[in-house]
C-alpha cells in the first residue's frame, strides 16, 4: 500500500543575544582570529544566557516556524526535539517545550544523537507521516551548547555556540521526502563525549567525577576524517534511493562544523561552491541546530526555491551520520526574532 505523501509547511530559527567573537576568545585561551577563520571558518557565535536552557530557544523557533504556516499548536499532533543538550537527562525537553506552546497532552519526544539529530529527526518525522500515524509533526534541533563547553580548552571552545531552528512536517498530496541513509558506529564512544552524568559517571559519584566530565571532549582530526567521508557517501547514498546523483541536487545543507570539512565535503560530491548552504561564520557548530538555522537563511534570501533538490547531511557523536534527499516545497520563514534583539556581551564568560 502507497503511504501518504510529506512536505515541510514552515521553518523558523532562533539564536540567543550573546555574541562570543574570535576576538573574546583570544582573551580566554591561547588562540587567534587568524587560527580560527582559517582552520574553521568561524568568525563569532550566539550564546544563551545562564538563565536559558534549550527549551528556551527551541520556543521561539518553533513559534516561528507556525507562525510562517498560520498554523496553529492544536494543529500539530507530535513534537520531536533533537538535541545533545537537553534541559534535564530526563524528562525529554520536548514535553516542556510541547507544553509552553499549548500542546499538552500531544506525543512529545526526544532525538539524541548528537549533531546528527535533525537529519535524524527529519527521516523520523517524515516516515511519521507517510506511515499515517500523524498529519502534522513539528520538528526541533536547539542546543545550548556553551553550558557543556569548557571556555579554558583551546581545542574546543572555539568550535561550538548556540542556536535553535524548526521545521513543520505536513501530510501533503506531493510527497517531497525522496530518500535518506542514517548510521551509527558506537566501537568508540569517546572520539566525540560527554563524559559525565550518565549511567557510566552519574552526577552523584561523591566526587569521583573530575571537573572534564562535565565537559565536551573530542578526537578533532579523526572526527574531521569520518566526518568527510560519511557526509559524501551518505548525501550520495540518500540521492541514489531517488535515482539522482549529486549532480541532480541544486543545493547541499550541511552540518555546520568546520568550513574545511565542507569543503572538502563539496570537493568530494564534485559540486560548485555556489550549490552548498553555509553560515558557520555566523554561528559556529550549533550541533543538531545548524542545519535548520542553515536552511533558514537559504530559504529567507531565496536562494532555495520550490521545486528544488536539497540534499542535508550531517555526522556527529555515535559516531553517527546520515543524509536526507528532499525535494523543496512552498515552505516559508518565520520572522526571525533574534534580528529583533540587540547584541550582548556574555558576561558570564567573558568578564569586563
Ligand atoms: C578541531 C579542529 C578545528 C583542529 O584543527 P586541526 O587543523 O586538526 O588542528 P590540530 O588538532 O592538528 O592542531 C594543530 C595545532 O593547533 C593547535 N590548536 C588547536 N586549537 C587551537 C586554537 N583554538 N587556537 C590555536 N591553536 C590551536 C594545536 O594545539 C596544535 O598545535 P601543535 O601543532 O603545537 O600541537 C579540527 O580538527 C576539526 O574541526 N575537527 C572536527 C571537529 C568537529 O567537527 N567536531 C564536532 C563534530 S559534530
């Protein structure tokens, strides 16, 4: 039996007021402007209040993304956030954020699979629809990335910021959704971790925890290594289920690590610079949110148009990678909140 058809109705983003520049962080560690927009293409990145957990962010995104369908919340019928750093280890931050928009009593859950989450999530939402178990999911990558930060480690602080973007799956006559290919290798889970507060180091280890448990920490080149390597066979593999190949795609959206691992990502699919979606200058690796604040701006500034073939890939912690093959709807941007406010300096870490 044929299933029902998927688009995606609206999106919308948010990014804290903070603003944390390369130049902040020269003042924090032993780093520079030069060494970071060179190895990584990042210029400055967004940072939550103390006061701002990730359910926080993720609201007004995804009032965002309703507000550009005219949707409303009783018209959603499941929430999924994807997200490494959630408000608690439980309950999922999607109940919070599905209650604070109105939605109590509808199917909330959690994504966790570290910066591949909204790829994830976007396989997950859309087979939700096609399968018949619901007409409208609403679909949220936020992170708060800062709060498991360690702002004294060169090799990471300079990498990550936070960020939130939604996206509203729809059953539609048109189905949009042309393929993906999700994967996991776990033989080494520490490549990429949170080393404590789970069941291996729980919070409550009468001080066995060293201050780096609370902290991200990552094998930099060998994760830029797979990471390559699983973006291109995944974005062709994810194609290949339509019979496209990388040529056929008008544009690539792709997790938002490191201006080099993208590069060499396009290089590797033999795509023009001009087809790929990037904005990490803007707001470092914001994880699970960087493909949907990606997606934002390329729809806002009407670079991607209906009809065309968007291919988003993304790897992360797990390992885990994945790719999705979409064919562009009508979906509009939410108005973007963060232009509203005014940028701030995040005083709780970097002093005055
Ligand atoms: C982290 C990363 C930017 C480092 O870049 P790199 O080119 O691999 O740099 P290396 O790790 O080889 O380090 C080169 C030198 O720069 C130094 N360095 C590292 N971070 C630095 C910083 N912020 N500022 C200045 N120097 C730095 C290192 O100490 C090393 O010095 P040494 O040669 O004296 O030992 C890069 O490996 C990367 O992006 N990896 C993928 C990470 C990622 O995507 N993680 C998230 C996955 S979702």
């Amino acid at each position: 039996m044929k299933g029902y058809g998927v688009t995606i109705a609206g999106i919308g983003r948010y990014a804290p007021a903070g603003i944390l520049s390369n130049g902040d962080l020269e003042k924090l560690v032993e780093t520079s402007d030069e060494w970071i927009v060179q190895r990584t293409g990042m210029r400055r990145r967004h940072i939550a209040s103390p006061e701002q957990a990730t359910s926080d962010i993720a609201i007004p995104a995804a009032k965002a993304a309703l507000e550009a369908t005219g949707r409303q919340p009783s018209d959603v019928d499941c929430v999924i956030v994807a997200t490494a750093t959630p408000d608690y280890l439980f309950p999922a931050t999607a109940c919070i954020v599905a209650s604070a928009l109105g939605m109590t009593g509808k199917p909330a859950f959690d994504i966790s699979i570290a910066c591949s989450g909204f790829i994830y999530g976007m396989t997950t939402a859309a087979s939700l629809i096609r399968a018949g178990a619901f007409k409208s999911v609403l679909l949220i990558g936020a992170e708060t990335l800062s709060k498991i930060v360690d702002y004294t480690d060169r090799s990471t602080c300079v990498l990550f910021g936070d960020g939130a973007g939604a996206a509203l799956f729809e059953r539609s006559d048109e189905d949009c959704f042309l393929g993906s290919e999700l994967g996991a290798d776990g033989a080494d889970p520490t490549v990429l971790y949170l080393r404590g507060g789970g069941s291996r180091l729980p919070f409550n280890t009468n001080g066995k925890a060293d201050r780096s448990a609370g902290f991200v920490q990552m094998q930099g080149q060998a994760v830029f290594k797979f990471a390559v390597n699983m973006m291109a066979q995944s974005s062709r593999n994810a194609l290949a289920r339509a019979d496209l190949k990388p040529e056929d795609a008008d544009f690539l959206v792709p997790h938002q690590a490191n201006a080099r691992i993208i590069d060499a990502t396009v290089k590797m699919l033999k795509l023009p610079p001009s087809k790929c979606v990037t904005n990490i200058q803007e707001y470092g690796n914001t994880s699970s949110a960087s493909i949907p604040l990606a997606l934002c701006d390329a729809v806002a500034d009407g670079r991607i148009q209906p009809g065309n073939v968007v291919v988003f890939t993304a790897f992360g912690g797990g390992l885990s990678w994945g790719a999705v093959a979409w064919r562009w709807g009508s979906a509009r941007v939410g108005k973007l909140p963060q232009e509203n406010i005014e940028p701030e300096r995040p005083a709780h870490i970097v002093p005055a």
